[in-house]
C-alpha cells in the first residue's frame, strides 16, 4: 500500500498551503470541481504545488508512481464492448493476468449483486453504473492509491454497492481518495463517519 501523505499548494512564492494527510484507508476531499483536482493529484497537469506520498514528490517521482495511481474519473465514456469485455481490455492495458482478474470481479459482483450486468454494453449502461464498473476495474487491478472523482452524484440507488466497494478497497490495501465537487457536497457529506474518513477543503 503507498499512502498520500500531505498536498502542497502554493499560492506564490511565500504563501505555501500544506494538507497533512492523517492515517486513514480513505481520503475525502471536498474541491470546487473534482476533474481538476483529479487531474493535479494524479500528475496528469501541472500546479503550483506538489503532492507527497511515501515521502516522495509526485513530480518528481511521475514514472516510479504512474502505475501505482489510478483513477477514476467524472464521466466514463460509453463503451461499444460488454461490461465483461471491458474489464478484459482494462486487465490487459494493466498488464495483469485476465483469468485472476475475472475470478476477482466475478466474486466482487456477487457479492454486489451485479452479476446480471457482466454480458450488458457499456453503453447500455447509465454514467453512474458505468463508473461503479470502472471502480470495479481498479479493484481488479489493486493499485496503491486510488481516485474517484464524484463517486456518488444523483444516481442514489448506487450509494450502497460504492460504498461497499470502497471498504473492499480499503481491506485490500488500497488507499482511496475521493473527490467530491463542490455541486455534490452537501448530498455527499451526510453519508461518512468521520470518525472514519480523513476529510478536507482542497
């Protein structure tokens, strides 16, 4: 497991805003739009600041952390190929075995209870399930650290399946960051204890 452990922002030259990450399996931080964090976070566009995990700069760092970092974004494109077919496509731009990837998504949809979606088109399926899907990749994979953006918008009936998710995430030592933009906050907040979650105004 890596572990995002502070973001600096800088302001100008004298003016730095730290965020000392506390010890927590998920991150909550709440951004006006999480597309752009997720951009900065991920090393996808410069800013005036750096991110630190495992002790080291982002920027410095991009090819040691590029494939340890994944992330998920706002909208999903629609896909031509099947749910299945999909995941397949992502095992192999991941360069990991597809049979033991497979097994752990089959048995994560079990669990879920979304196996009736394996042979649906991607494109047959709403923006908020194709995300749930795209999540569902990154578990597959197992990077080090993982963001979401916007994981629960409007689409409620997905709130339970995400959030089981993201606690099978974190049991398998994967640090999750999510980012929430400023439109889902208030809708957002009510669902996490943060007697559990790391929060943060980024």
């Amino acid at each position: 497991m890596i572990t995002l452990l502070s973001i600096w922002k800088y302001y100008n030259s004298t003016n730095v805003f730290r965020y000392e990450i506390e010890s927590a399996s998920t991150v909550i931080l709440h951004c006006k739009e999480a597309g752009e964090a997720g951009d900065e976070l991920s090393g996808e566009s410069s800013f005036a600041g750096d991110v630190i995990i495992d002790g080291q700069s982002l920027k410095q760092n991009f090819q040691l952390y590029r494939r340890k970092i994944d992330r998920v974004k706002s909208y999903i494109e629609p896909s031509t190929l099947s749910v299945r077919k999909y995941l397949e496509f992502y095992m192999h731009l991941r360069r990991i075995k597809v049979r033991i990837g497979m097994t752990r998504i089959e048995d994560l949809f079990e669990d879920l209870k979304l196996t009736c979606i394996t042979n649906v088109g991607m494109k047959e399926l709403d923006g908020h399930m194709r995300k749930l899907v795209r999540v569902a990749a990154a578990y597959a994979y197992v990077p080090g650290l993982l963001l979401i953006e916007d994981p629960i918008t409007e689409n409620f009936h997905l709130i339970e399946p995400m959030m089981t998710l993201i606690e099978k995430m974190n049991m398998n030592d994967i640090q999750v960051v999510l980012l929430v933009s400023e439109k889902y906050r208030d809708q957002f907040g009510s669902l996490f204890d943060t007697d559990r979650y790391s929060i943060y105004d980024y």
